[in-house]
C-alpha cells in the first residue's frame, strides 16, 4: 500500500499528540480512553495554530484590524480567552460557517479577519461538541470531525478564488511572488496541520465507534461548506 505525503504528517502528527498526551498524565486522565487523551491534545494544537493563523493574517491584511478598531492583542483575547461558543454583535451573531460566509460578503464592511477566524474557530470547536476536554463517557462526532476537515479545504479554495467587485482577493494569504517570504508562504502549511488534525481525529472515532464515515466530493463549481 502506497502512503501518501499527507498521510504521513498525519502519522507522525499522531505519535506526537500521544507522546505529550503521555507527558502531561494527570490524575483526572485516569476517567480517559487512549482516544480522550488525544482529543484533548488535539483541541489545544487546533487552539494554538488557529491563534497563530489570527497574527498571521492580520499582519498579512492590517487594514482589517483599523475597521473594528481593535488591536491584534484584543482580537486574539476575544477569540481565545475563552473555550465556548463565539457569537458576536458585531458579527450579527452568526456562528461556525456563517461567520466565516461573511468575510467574502461584498456588503459586509467590518473587520473580515475576525469574522473568519470567529466562524473558523467556533466551526472547529463545534466538531468537539465546544468541549474543551474529553472524557470517558463523553462521546465524539466521526462525521462533523470529517465535513470540519472539508470545510477547512473549502476555505482554503475561497481565499485563493473568491475576489470583490474591484476584482480583489477579500483577504490577502499566501504570495507566490519572486520575493514572497516564508511566513506569507506559511498559510498552506498551517491549513493542511489543521486539515491533519481533524481527518485523523474523524478516522480515529469512527474506528472507536465502529462507524462509517460519509465521504463527499465536490468540485470547483460546488465548493459549498458542510454542516457541523
């Protein structure tokens, strides 16, 4: 059998989520499966990389932070100084995709990174049940782990395709360049270790579960975000 590139980041991805899932046993891991402690450790990466995907993309498109008037530092505190449900006023409190539907909408005037970072982040966080801890009598979705991974994919697609009236990209992420640098080309990178994340997570519950995955493909033409 032929593995693939992506297939072996997700491997030794996985090793490392169990290695530090060992590292930090607490008495309370005692109540956990094998497959709690790695959900666990795979909520806090997903938390780390989607804080470190806000900085870049706000240095990447500053403009964005001067419409809500807020600072990278107050943004990254709205997103993650809590583990729950994100719903904002400013965002007419739209959640998971449709938060995120708003930073290609023409006639939305706010802060864009933060409305797709907000929807990004509560749509993770919904796949986990909006748990920030698992235990053993707690149970995870194989399904909404799997259409989380696609919807990721989906975004990705977005970013690169979708432009304004102006024929502008709504958000500036990787720079292909002659003089592009490595944390503009890092966007891709950080997208496909949450892609990772989430279609391991999906495999791994299915297999505890004893459940099938529905599998979708789509095109181009129907790039169209999941439910979660």
């Amino acid at each position: 059998m032929v593995i693939s590139h992506r297939w072996l980041t997700g491997l030794a991805l996985l090793a490392g989520l169990s290695a530090c899932a060992v590292q930090d046993f607490r008495p309370q891991s005692l109540a956990k499966t094998d497959i709690d402690l790695v959900a666990d450790r795979s909520i806090q990466v997903l938390e780390r990389q989607l804080r470190d995907l806000t900085t870049k993309l706000y240095r990447r498109n500053p403009r964005e932070l001067g419409k809500g008037g807020q600072t990278a530092k107050a943004r990254l505190q709205q997103l993650f100084g809590n583990s729950g449900e994100l719903r904002f006023a400013e965002l007419d409190h739209r959640q998971s995709v449709d938060a995120m539907l708003l930073a290609f909408d023409e006639e939305f005037a706010g802060d864009r990174v933060f409305a797709l970072m907000a929807g990004l982040t509560d749509m993770l966080r919904r796949s986990y049940g909006y748990k920030a801890e698992y235990f053993v009598l707690d149970e995870l979705d194989e399904q909404k782990l799997y259409n989380s991974a696609r919807n990721i994919e989906i975004l990705v697609w977005r970013l690169s395709q979708r432009r304004n009236a102006r024929g502008e990209l709504y958000l500036l992420t990787n720079e292909m360049s002659d003089d592009a640098t490595p944390d503009n080309l890092s966007f891709e990178r950080l997208f496909g270790k949450m892609i990772a994340v989430q279609d391991l997570m999906a495999e791994i519950t299915a297999d505890g579960n004893q459940r099938s995955i529905n599998r979708v493909m789509q095109g181009a033409a129907s790039m169209i975000f999941l439910p979660i």
